[in-house]
C-alpha cells in the first residue's frame, strides 16, 4: 500500500517541490494550501507521476480550518505516513522589536509554529506505526539570529523545541519527529526576507557554493527523514544550508 502524506504550504517553494517529490515515488499525496488556483495547478503537476496528488485548501493558521480539513481527510483516508508541517510567513515582523505589531507577531506565530500545534494534534489518531513527522524550521531559529527577524527566529526556534519534545513524546508508538533547518533558499519567501531584489541577488552570489539552494534539494533530505533509510533519526534537526552556516 502506498504512503499517505501531508504536506502544508505545498502550494509554492520547498512544499511544492516536496509534494511532487512524494508523488513521484508513488505516494498519495494531500497538499494543503490558502490558495486554490495555485493548489490545483500542483494537482495538475501530479497527474504525470506514479502516485497522485490532491489539494485541500486550507488556513492551517486556524484551528477551526484544520479540525475540519481532518474530518474530510478521514473519510478517504484510513491512515497517515508522513506529516510535514511546512506552511509559513516570513513576509511581515521583519525590523527591530519595537517595529514589530502584535497582529504580526501573532500572524507569525500561528502559522510558523502554532499550526504544527493544530496539525498534530488532529493527526494524533491516524498515525500508526513507523509514521514520521518532519517540520520546516530555519537556521534563523538554531544558528543565525538576524537581528531584523526577531519574531521569525523566535517561531522557527519554537519549532525545534516543539519538534524535540513531540519526539520524546511519540518514541514509544515508533513515530519519529524531526526538524529541517533550510539556510537561505531560493523560494518567494526566501527573497522577501532581503527587502529588495539587489539585497538578494548579492546575499545569493555571496553563499559559499556561489547560489543558494534550491526547493529540489531541501525535498530530497525530507524524502530521506521520511523513509526508512532514517529509521534511527528521531528528535533532529538537520541543517541544510550548503555550508552558509560555516562562513
């Protein structure tokens, strides 16, 4: 039987690149996004692979949302392998403390770091034996600390504690839970953070390998940490950043 996957944020960058990753390896994919044309050109992007893609649209930063994307996910659905929590918002907090909102930090939040919250919990009764969670962190929240990300980093330091814990939680159910900590990307959401189309082709050519990664190489280590290949991994947090962090 093949495996049944969740994939937030599919719609764009690492979550579209992950969602086909899966299907092309046979997997039923469920990918969740807030929007629906952008959802149903990734469905359309499925129908060629071996497995198969369908898109729920979905705010995972509302819990009313998400209770009810489960009740639907279940009456097609008897089990989930693999959940990655990879919806998030970088595009809003960005600047000193004081400049920060509390409707952007709370945006922030709930969609970086609470919705694996909501999205977990939901999921508790359908995951079975050697199931694996894997959620979407940054190094800005482990290694690198800008100082004009401070709510981001909070959130996305929040996801590896988060992570760390659920994994000591779920051990004994053999669930495993890891973390991905991505260095810069080349994605939309990665150039929002530069403020400028100049900060981030000058940020890019100055990455160590001379470019910064790309969603297809971020999907792959996911594919890994969700496969048996990693059946030992469990509470990590595996950076991927091509060498950024060594500089």
């Amino acid at each position: 039987m093949s495996k049944v996957v969740i994939v937030t944020g599919a719609t764009s960058g690492i979550g579209e690149a992950a969602a086909l990753n899966f299907a092309e390896k046979g997997a039923q994919v469920v990918g969740i996004g807030r929007s629906k044309e952008r959802g149903e050109a990734l469905e359309h992007k499925g129908e060629s692979l071996a497995g198969s893609i369908d898109f729920y649209q979905v705010d995972v930063g509302k819990e009313s949302e998400v209770k009810k994307f489960f009740e639907e996910f279940k009456e097609t659905y008897e089990k989930l392998d693999v959940l990655f929590n990879n919806a998030g918002v970088a595009d809003v907090g960005i600047g000193p403390l004081s400049r920060v909102s509390d409707e952007d930090w709370d945006r922030l939040f709930h969609i970086n770091l609470k919705s694996i919250y909501y999205m977990v919990n939901h999921a508790e009764r359908l995951f079975v034996k050697e199931s694996t969670i894997i959620n979407n962190a940054a190094i800005v929240g482990t290694i690198k600390y800008p100082s004009a990300l401070p709510a981001y980093s909070a959130a996305k330091a929040g996801v590896v504690a988060l992570t760390k814990s659920l994994a000591g939680r779920y051990a004994k159910r053999k669930i495993r839970v890891n973390a991905i900590s991505p260095g810069p990307i080349d994605t939309p959401l990665a150039q929002k953070l530069y403020g400028s189309e100049e900060n981030f082709q000058k940020a890019y050519k100055q990455h160590p390998r001379g470019s910064f990664g790309r969603p297809e190489e971020v999907a792959k280590a996911v594919y890994f940490l969700a496969s048996d290949e990693s059946s030992y991994i469990n509470g990590h947090n595996l950076v991927i950043d091509g060498g950024y962090t060594l500089a």
